[in-house]
C-alpha cells in the first residue's frame, strides 16, 4: 500500500518508540560487547591459538548481532509514515477511486462481503472462532474471555498455557518412569544409567516444546487459529511405563550386563545432570508467564463481545424514480459521514436493477454494503498499560543478553575441549580420557541447552511485546441497505388553457418503497508493524454496536430528500421568470384588438336596434 499523503492525517502516531529504545539500547551493549574479545585476539594467537579463533569468531558474531538488534530498534524510532489509505479494510474495496489501495491489500483481507452481510443480518461475529484441539480447548475452557481477543493475542495465551501444561505433563511423566525405574519393575540393570539419561530426554523436550512456542508467535498476520491437541494423557502415562520396562527387559536378557559391571563402570564419571538447565528453563518460564499473564489479563478484561445493530424497515409512497433514491443515499447521506472527506469503502456497490413492464409500471431493487472510514479509537481502559509493555520489553531484552552470555561460554566451552584433544598425549578413548571429558562435555550441554532456553524465552518475549505495543484500535459505521419495490408512471401538464403563453410537460414516478436498513458501530482491531507495511495486516471486528443515533440521522436525511422534491417543472430562474412574462404582455396586446372591434360592432347592432323600436312606436301612435 503506497504512502498516500493528505494534508488532514488520520492522528496515527508511531506506536513502536518505546519498545524500540529498549531494542537500540540492547543492540548497543551487544556490539560493545563484541568489541572486548576482538581485542584480546591478537594476544592470545601467541599463547592459545584455538583460543584466539575463539575470541574471532566470538567477536564478529556479537558485533553482527549487535549491529541487527542496534538497526532494528533505530527503524522503530524513525518517522512512522501513515498514509490515508490505512487501515486495511475489512473486505475488497470495490470504490472506484481507491482500486490501487484495493489490489495490495487483496492478501491481508480477513472477510468478505457476504460474510460481513451474514453477520449483520444474523446478528453474529465470525472472527470468535471456535479453539482447535484438546489443549486450546481446555485454556478456552478456563479463561473464556480469551475466545474475544484477536488472533494473535489468542496465539499469545494459547502457548503460553500449553507450555505451562506441557512442563507439567512432562514431569508427570518423568515421576511415572522414575517410580517404575527405582521400584526394580524396569529392571536391575537400567536402574543404575535410568536417572541421568531420564532428565536428559526430559530436558530436550522440554527445550524444544519452548522453542515452538516460541515459533508460533512470530507473525501478526494470522487469518487462523493455530491447532494445539497435545498428546493423549491415558497414552503418555502407558508409555511411561512400556518404554522403561522394554528398555530394561533388553538390557538385562541381550546384554548380558550385571548391576554391579554397570556400576564399576560409572563409578567416577562424572555423568551429566539435567537439573541445573531444568532450574534455569522453570525460571525462564516464570519470567515469560509472569510478563505475558497481566498484559493478557488486562487485553481480555476489556473485551466488548457484542453484536447488537441498528435496524429500520419502512414502505414509503413518494413521487420519485427508483434511481434518485440509491443516488442521494450514495452521495450525500453517506458522504456526509466520512471521516475527514476519506472516501467510504464500498464492499457491495450499488447496482440498482430496474424490470420494465408495460404500460409504465415496474419494479426495482438494490443493495448497498459500504463502511466509513475508521477512526484511531484511543481508549486506553481496555488495551495493556504502558507500564506493564514496558516490562515485558525489559524483559525480553534481559533474556536476549543472558542468551547470548550463554552463548560465549558455549564457545568457550568448545574451545576448551579442542585445545584439550590437541594438547591430548595419550590415546583418545581411554578411561582417564573419558574420565577427563566427561565434565568438559557436561559444560558444553550445560550452556547449550542454557543458550536455547534464552533464546527462545527473548523471542516469545520480543513478538508478545511487538504484538502488545502494534495493537491500535478503530471506530466505523457498517451499513446495509436493501431496497426493493414497484414503480408507475403519469403524465402531469399545466398551461393548458387555450390563452396559456407557457406550458409544462412532466412525467411523474410514483414509487413504492420498501427499504431495509442495518447499521452499526464497528470496533476493530489491527496489529502494526514497523516498515512500508506498517497497517496492512488484517483487521478483525470486535465488537458491533447499536447505533440508533447515527440511524435516525439516516431515517431523517432520507425523509427529507423524499419529501422535498418537486414533481412539476417550473421557472426558477429570475430572467426566465422576465422573459416568460414579456411573452405574456405581447399575448394581451394582440388580444386586444379584435376584442375592441366586436365590441364596438355589438355597440352599432344595439344602437340601430333602439332606433329602430322607437321608430316603430312613432309610427303606432299616429295611427
């Protein structure tokens, strides 16, 4: 979507400096940081080389991450340009005027017309979609008022509580195996290697249940609820007991081992324990829910599920052709409720249908589905206090630079195992090899599984805090009109009378109309982003409310229009109103001639009439 400059601005501001000021500052201390072993690599090439590379390689990875994380956070604090195309509408834009605005967004659209017409007309909002799988379920189940959020802060508490359910779930299953072990019903031989290898495998599960919790908060353009079934309760508690005791029932019947060889062997290695990493991953877990839990709490505890509307049916008798009626609705009554002169998003055009019949009648009908421009709403009762992003954000960058602390002793760690082997006199595989390695190796899981947990805890923090702080809210009016009805036509003439100078032709449209009108107020929610792209992500409705106000304004405007049209031609200008009353002296005036003539000659016929009875009685007399 193209930056479409106007000179009224929608009042949309950068929603992403403060987070980006976090991000800068913790980008800034990465690329110092990665300054300190570039310069310690020239002193030790000439006494540890392997070491030396160490601080090479060390050094050029923090200074790459510092410079991302750095230009990251500086690209949210620069201009934030917002167009008066945004937000992304709710269906294909089918006004003529924004067609390019229409075809790029055409991917982020989340409804379409006869799906907005559905909820209208059946009083109902598609977006709450019902969870998918057994753990969305049950989340949906204990905090209801999550199925009312948009989908990315569903995404946000529908992780969160499946990683929750999921540490649970597996420590419940560890305790299982560790009772079937320890009890002897797996076993003699497998008692003695089961706990370390138990609290290893639990720890690569759980690692990697965090890191794609992780992964399934990294996009705000979902158009879908994510799926989260989780694995059978009944099933996981069978093959907590199968798997141990087939494991133990191999190896005490094909191994030939005895307890007390198995324990000589391990005596005095220094095996690898899980513990310390599952301490720190049930800390990064706390930190992660108690960060994410009250933003999420507050988001949903300001939700508004209603799906009221405004409605008005009517049948109207009016002289006026069907045309004029979906004209003036078009072009003035909702003109009239743009936001800022922004064009309306027309999502069904106005193609009004006339069927002709004979003798002058027909009949006609339209439809017309159309959205004002949204207005930012800025309500801050019902989104996350800025405190409590700002936390989430501090948090997030703590656990990205503990991550990367992890990261250094990792190599380091590697580093100390290659100096040792190249260093190494005797044979590889001996025991006093094994002997030494062993707590070498343990270091190196201890920090990679440490560096993994980290990592995955910044990431699920950074995209719930980029989720948080990109949430902007709108206002608009929906509006459906269906009008339908029949129509007849009259001739009216006036100045018809024989001496009349002017006359007037008209051929009056007598409709009858049946409108139905549904409005509402819409409250919708879209998801920012830093870049050209910043407000093309979907929008989703939450929330439809009575607009009873707005609609009477409509019933009145319409009325109006309605009764105030003239069905009969007439001069309203004052130089026709002059020069159709000249034509009308000049008409008097040849008029009056022949009229004083006769009259003059019905003078003569009378006169002679007189004379001649008054003769006739002269006559009678002198007889």
């Amino acid at each position: 979507m193209s930056y479409d400059f106007g000179s009224q601005t929608l009042g949309i501001n950068n929603p992403f400096k403060t987070e980006g000021k976090f991000r800068a500052a913790s980008g800034a201390l990465l690329f110092l940081a990665g300054l300190i072993p570039l310069f310690n690599v020239s002193s030790s090439l000439k006494t540890e080389p392997v070491l030396g590379y160490t601080y090479a390689i060390l050094g050029f990875i923090l200074l790459a991450a510092g410079s991302r994380h750095l230009g990251v956070g500086l690209f949210q604090l620069f201009r934030y340009f917002v167009g008066r195309s945004v937000p992304t509408s709710l269906a294909f834009n089918r006004s003529r005027s924004e067609s390019d605005t229409a075809n790029a967004e055409k991917k982020a659209l989340l409804y379409d017309d006869d799906q907005l017409h559905s909820m209208l007309m059946g009083r109902k909002n598609t977006t709450f979609a019902e969870p998918v799988g057994w753990v969305a379920r049950l989340i949906h189940s204990v905090f209801p008022n999550l199925t009312f959020l948009p989908y990315p802060i569903r995404h946000i508490g529908q992780e969160v509580g499946a990683m929750a359910i999921n540490f649970a779930t597996a420590f419940i299953s560890y305790l299982i195996v560790f009772f079937v072990v320890s009890t002897g019903l797996a076993g003699i031989v497998v008692q003695e290697i089961a706990t370390p290898a138990l609290s290893l495998l639990l720890l690569i599960y759980l690692v990697i249940s965090w890191r794609r919790s992780a992964a399934a908060l990294s996009t705000v353009t979902e158009t879908h609820m994510h799926s989260s079934a989780g694995a059978s309760f009944g099933t996981l508690i069978a093959m907590s007991i199968l798997i141990p005791v087939i494991i133990g029932f191999g190896l005490d019947e094909f191994t030939g081992w005895t307890a007390q060889e198995v324990s000589e062997f391990t005596d005095g290695l220094s095996l690898f324990s899980a513990w310390p990493n599952l301490g720190l991953l049930l800390v990064a877990t706390l930190i992660v829910i108690g960060t994410i839990i009250p933003p999420l709490k507050k988001r949903a505890k300001g939700v508004t599920p209603s799906t009221d509307v405004s409605e008005y049916r009517d049948n109207m008798q009016e002289n006026v052709h069907p045309n004029e009626i979906f004209i003036n609705i078009e072009n003035i009554v909702l003109a009239n409720r743009r936001y800022k002169e922004i064009p309306n998003r027309i999502y069904r055009e106005f193609d009004p249908k006339l069927i002709e019949q004979a003798e002058g009648k027909g009949a006609f009908k339209g439809e017309l589905l159309v959205e004002t421009q949204p207005q930012l709403a800025l309500d801050d009762e019902k989104l996350p206090s800025r405190g409590q992003k700002i936390l989430l954000t501090g948090a997030a960058q703590i656990a990205l630079l503990l991550g990367y602390v992890f990261f250094v002793l990792l190599a380091l760690n590697i580093a100390d195992i290659i100096s040792y082997f190249l260093a190494l006199p005797g044979p590889l595989l001996s025991k006093q090899t094994l002997l030494t390695m062993l707590p070498l190796l343990n270091d190196v899981l201890v920090s990679l599984f440490a560096w993994l947990t980290f990592q995955a805890a910044a990431k699920m923090l950074n995209n719930a805090s980029h989720i948080f702080w990109g949430e902007l809210q709108f206002s608009s009016l929906l509006m459906y009109m269906k009008t339908e009805g029949t129509y007849t036509e009259s001739r009216i003439s006036t100045g018809m009378a024989i001496h009349d100078s002017t006359r007037s032709e008209n051929v009056v449209v007598r409709s009858s109309i049946t409108p139905w009108i549904i409005t509402t107020r819409l409250l919708t929610s879209i998801f920012a982003t830093s870049g050209s792209g910043n407000l093309e992500s979907p929008r989703f409705i939450m929330g439809m409310m009575k607009n009873d106000d707005e609609m009477e304004k409509i019933k009145t405007e319409l009325k109006s229009f309605l009764r105030g049209r003239e069905s009969i031609a007439s001069i309203t200008n004052e130089g026709d109103l002059q020069n159709a009353s000249t034509i009308h002296q000049v008409n008097q005036q040849t008029r009056a001639i022949p009229i004083q003539e006769a009259e003059v000659e019905k003078l003569n016929v009378r006169d002679n009439d007189a004379a001649g009875f008054l003769r006739n009685n002269d006559a009678d007399g002198k007889k």
